[in-house]
C-alpha cells in the first residue's frame, strides 16, 4: 500500500474556512532532499495574511486570482525519515526543524525539502512544538534588531506588540543584547512580558506610546498598528523605526525618511536572506536556548485535523506568542 501525506490546500484567498485537508503519496527524495515526518508546525500571523492574499498590492507574487503555491505553513519541526542522494547534512534519524520557505506545505504530515534551505538540527533543549515556531518570531525578530536596526548595548528600544510571536521573541531578543526594554500590550499579558526581560510594560489600551515624554534608539512595530510619522517624534535623532508589516505607507515613509533627516524607516525581509545567513541566526538563536535566555512562548497547540480552528484563534489577536499545530 501507498504510503499517504495529509497537509491543507488554500484553493481561493478568504477566511479560515477555505482552508482543506487533502491527501497525497508521500514522495520520495530527490537528489540533495530529505524528507520530514512533521511533528509540530506553526501558524502564524503571515500565514494568515498569505492565506487571506494580503496585502493585496503582493498578490503578483502570491497569485494574483488564487494562490500560486497553495499549501499553507511554514514553520516545521519533525524527524528525517529519508533522504535523497549526495546529501550530507542531515541522517535519517535526525530531528530537525527550519522552515518550508516560499514552497510552503509545512502544516502537514510531511515535507519533502531541499537539505540547503533554512533547516537545522534540533537540540534536545527544544520540543518540537518549541521548535517549529523558532522561524517564525525568534528568526524575524533576531533580523529586524540586529540586522535592520543594529541594535547595541545600552539602547532603549519600544517594542509595539510584546505578547505576539515576534514580541515575546524581541523582548527576550532584546534585554539578552543588553537593551533598555520598553513595551506595549494588553493589561492581561503585562506579567507575562515583564517576565521576559522588559523593563517597563505599557497598557496600550490606557496609555498612547506618541504621549511618552522619552525617546527610543529602536521602535520596533511587530504588529503594523502604528505608522513611521506618528512614531517618529518618539525617536531619537538617528532613531529607527522598524516593522516586518511591509504596506505602501511603510515604503512611502522609507523613501521619505532616507531624503531627510537621519531618523529612518527600516524595511527587510527575513525570509528573502540567503539560507546560510539564516542558519547563522538560527545559531545564535539555539546559543540564547542553551544559555537560558530565550524560550519561545506557547499559546494553544492544536491537531493537525483542527487547523481552520487554529487559524481562527490566531486571528482573534489576544494569542500569547504563537500557536502550533502537531
């Protein structure tokens, strides 16, 4: 008999329910792949917008009418179970995680993915569920300050959104860099990321972050709620503003920024960086793991066959860093 795969088709852009399972035979490695029994996967806020085709000005890359790659997730973690000829990184045995990148299909049984891309062996010190979102917020986060924004010792950085996936991964990302950590979130998660590391902890449904009467090094927008004008005066004189929401303000404000002034937009994908660079992250990543500095927060984690109830939860907004499907 055939062995069998089950991941989730997205066939149309829209909501949730256009999210469905199918069924296909597990394929066998080609040259230079390793197949991946998944464990655990994510789902994760650009998920969502991938799924819904936002924003719609990135449709000419995503598809334009449906999907042009219409399997959903991302990030995984799972087991090698086979691998094709001339790889050399990875066993079959090893437990691995990375992500699925732009062939997506990670919110499934299996994978079938090229040994090069953004995949590592996983530590002990990691469980799967940990470690399949670890592309998501750490990975992203760990790009924008140090990478976008070079952050440095001694900085005082906002963080916008400290109880997401990417919050809770920057202000852990951020306090271990030696940073002056504030940041913003609902009332409920304010123990949770003083916990993590951030000095003061802003009610941003009480409190405007505009009214503040200090000034920051790095504002990092994790959620797109804010815009570069209204964040600007909050800086200091060659402050940054950093967001991963890519939208037309965020390229206006960019172009603006760069013809005056030394305050700056910043904007870089992370999932556009050559896959070496990206392990490196990872590295550094695992390193704070080990070291007891970073350990990434878990909302729910729901099965496999529940996944449209797992995208439905993570957009209500009042997720707690990230949500995994296994």
């Amino acid at each position: 008999m055939t062995a069998t795969l089950t991941a989730w088709s997205i066939d149309r852009y829209g909501a949730p329910e256009v999210l469905s399972p199918v069924t296909r035979p597990v394929p066998a490695p080609a040259p230079g792949e390793i197949l991946i029994r998944i464990r655990a996967s994510a789902v994760t806020r650009a998920d969502g917008m991938m799924r819904a085709g936002r924003p719609v000005f990135a449709r000419p890359f995503l598809g334009l009418r449906r999907p042009r790659r219409n399997l959903s997730g991302t990030g995984l973690s799972g087991e090698v179970i086979g691998v094709g000829d001339g790889v050399g990184r990875f066993a079959v045995g090893d437990a691995v995680f990375g992500e699925a990148g732009l062939k997506f299909g990670a919110n499934a049984s299996h994978i079938r993915l090229d040994e090069s891309g953004v995949l590592m062996k996983k530590p002990r010190a990691l469980s799967h569920e940990d470690a399949a979102v670890m592309c998501d917020g750490p990975l992203t986060s760990w790009h924008f300050l140090h990478e976008v924004a070079g952050l440095r010792q001694g900085q005082r950085i906002l963080i916008l959104g400290g109880s997401g996936s990417l919050g809770t991964a920057a202000v852990q990302i951020a306090a271990a860099a030696g940073a002056h950590v504030v940041a913003t979130c609902s009332a409920g998660n304010a123990a949770l990321v003083a916990g993590l590391g951030a000095e003061r902890v802003i009610d941003h449904a009480r409190e405007d972050f505009t009214a503040l009467p200090e000034r920051f090094d790095v504002i990092f927008d994790t959620l797109g709620v804010s815009a570069f004008g209204a964040a600007s005066p909050r800086l200091t004189e060659a402050g940054r503003y950093i967001c991963p929401v890519l939208s037309p303000s965020l390229l206006g404000a960019m172009l603006r920024s760069r013809l005056s002034g030394r305050r700056r937009a910043l904007f870089s994908a992370a999932g556009l960086q050559p896959p070496e660079l990206l392990r490196a992250h990872l590295s550094r990543l695992l390193a704070m793991v080990e070291a007891g500095t970073l350990a990434p927060v878990l909302d729910r984690v729901y099965p496999l066959a529940d996944l449209v109830e797992a995208h439905r939860y993570m957009e209500t907004g009042r997720k707690r860093g990230n949500v995994v499907v296994m």
